[in-house]
C-alpha cells in the first residue's frame, strides 16, 4: 500500500481545475505539457512507519501529531540517510509570443494537496496567475510536486519527503535551460510550496534572480489545528475511482503523503541569498498564523514580516499582508488585485 491521502475538503475545487485550460484561453502564448526525467540524490529521514492500515490508525496518526508539544516525530525518526532515485515530473511550460532571449521566466512551485492547476485557477476572471505572468510578457514554469497531479508518485513515506521535493525543484531548474533561452529566473511559491523554495535557497543561495513567497510566515501558528480540520482520508477509500492502486495517473486531486507531514523542517536561514524577495501572505491565514498574521513576533510588526530574518543579506525586502484574505490567496476575491501588485513588484525588482 502507498501512503498517500487525499483532503477531501480539497475535492471539489480540484475537480474545476480540471476544467482549467490556459492554452485554451489565450492566443497570445503557447504552453506545452510533458514529463521531465529527473536523477535525484536527496536527503531525507528513515522513519519508523508503515502505511495505515485504515481510515482510524491514520486519524490516530493525525490526532497524535495536533497535540500540544507532540514527540511523535522525534519518536518516528530514525535518522537521517541519502535517497537516490529517478522520477518523471509533469511540468508545464508557457511562453508568450516574441519571448525574448534576455526574458524573465517564472519558475512557480504549489503546495500541498493541491498541484500545478493552483497558478491557473481562474483562468479568464483575472484570477489566474499564470495568465498575469504571460500578459507581463514572462515565461511561467509549473509542475506538479513529486507524489502530486500528474508527475511519479513512489514510496509516501520513505521517499516523498519534503527532502526530496528540494533535490526535485533543484533539478528542473537545472534542466530548465534546456527548454528555454532566457536572462533572468524568479521563483515564486505557496504555502508548503514556500518552505520547499526557503529550504532550496537555504541550499543554493542566488538561485533566482528574484524571489516570491506566498502564504507564508516564519513560524506556523495555526498548523495542528488546521491539520486537524482537512478531513484527511486514505486516498484509496475516499476516492476509489482514481485512487483505487495509485496507478491510474489523472490530474491531482489534493494527494498529500506521510512523509511530508513527518520531515517539515525548521526553516533554514539562507545567508547565501543577496537578491530581492517578496513575502504575500493573507490577513486571516490560519494556517501560517493562526488567524491574525498582523501579530507582531519579535523586532518584527507581523508574522509574515518575520520572513526577513531568513534572509538577512536580502538586497530588499517587502511584505504585503492581503486584507480579508485567507491561506489560497489566489481564490478570494482579492485575487486579481495581489496578482497584478505580484507582477508590478516582480518588474522593479528585476
């Protein structure tokens, strides 16, 4: 059995992804699909667990890690070990016409239990992401994570860990020259999306030219207890029509894997990094803060802000709290107003 789960909260706006079509809408660009063979060596964390065996030792699980001060990972984890593998990524790559060799490409990684179709929800309303970065006249790359959507889903436990995910997005964006001439590279994210694009950076220091962060803080106040609201259900159970084996490859519809929720990290500082960042966070993002990201931590006015203290050797930073606005900030109806102050944001930083 793999152990990947499905957030059944999530169901219903993955199946209008689906509906989702940016080519479709928009004459101005092309965007081509396909699947990116990638050689990883990751470091991740041996864990003392096994799949569960039903829906009540996955919610026992569940229960153990929302607890106040739970040790359950510390007593899970055996320890650190190498993973090396190779996998195939679904990815996504649009180009607006008379894409210019010194031009910028965004290189966009989702969070989890949601895929790609995250930067093209809305496609056609203004709330579409990837339509506001072609319509600046950049390239925009999207994939589906490794164990989400389209791309390989192996081992939940023991191989989709959030070590992995980095050693992934690090190799797309080494092959992303490949598939595209262009000058500069801005990396944006969400949420989980986010931490990953932190820990990267941490790695590699001036990966991209720019960097955006969304629906993020330095800390996660809200995470046990919003954890605890998913409904999160053994995906084979909660949708046997697509995930009956896991082998049926359909577009995602909100898989999450053990082995993320066991390996989130402690955010790294990443002194390497002398670029611009943007850090965008909702007002009412329970997740990163509990409800209330105007909550001052420190030195820092606000939870978002604290993000500065990853990147001390930043050459800028802005944060841009978003009134009335929760964790998918590309779903409210603040949408198109945080995506067109994104772009404007990106073009003076670059």
């Amino acid at each position: 059995m793999r152990s990947s789960f499905i957030l059944t909260s999530f169901s219903a706006l993955a199946l209008s992804f689906i509906s989702q079509s940016v080519s479709a809408q928009a004459p101005s660009y092309t965007c081509s699909e396909f699947f990116v063979p990638v050689n990883v060596t990751a470091q991740t964390v041996q864990l003392n667990v096994t799949a569960p065996q039903d829906q009540s030792e996955l919610t026992g699980i569940l229960t153990q890690l929302s607890w106040v001060d739970s040790t359950y990972v510390q007593d899970v984890t055996i320890g650190p070990t190498t993973l090396e593998a190779n996998y195939k990524i679904w990815s996504q790559l649009c180009v607006p016409n008379g894409f210019p060799a010194d031009g910028i490409v965004e290189f966009a990684i989702h969070a989890s239990a949601i895929n790609h179709t995250y930067w093209t929800y809305g496609n056609g309303t203004g709330s579409s992401y990837a339509v506001a970065a072609l319509n600046a006249g950049h390239a925009i790359f999207m994939y589906d994570q490794i164990g989400e959507g389209n791309s390989d889903k192996p081992d939940g436990i023991q191989e989709v860990q959030i070590g992995t995910e980095i050693a992934v997005a690090a190799a797309l964006i080494d092959n992303l020259p490949s598939l595209l001439t262009y000058g500069k590279i801005v990396g944006v994210a969400h949420a989980h999306g986010s931490v990953v694009m932190i820990a990267l950076i941490a790695e590699k220091g001036n990966i991209f030219d720019a960097t955006v962060l969304t629906a993020i803080a330095e800390a996660t106040a809200g995470l046990s207890a919003g954890l605890t609201a998913l409904n999160i259900q053994i995906a084979s159970e909660a949708a046997p029509e697509l995930w009956y084996d896991l082998v049926q490859v359909q577009q995602g519809r909100g898989l999450l894997s053990l082995g993320i929720l066991l390996t989130l990290p402690t955010n790294s500082v990443a002194q390497g990094y002398t670029n611009p960042l943007l850090v965008v966070t909702g007002e009412h993002d329970f997740f990163m803060c509990g409800g209330d990201c105007h909550q001052t931590q420190g030195n820092f006015d606000s939870l978002p802000a604290a993000v500065q203290g990853l990147f001390p050797n930043a050459s800028s930073f802005t944060v841009n709290i978003v009134d009335n606005t929760g964790h998918f900030i590309f779903m409210h109806t603040s949408a198109p107003d945080t995506i067109n102050s994104i772009q404007a944001w990106v073009g003076q930083a670059l």
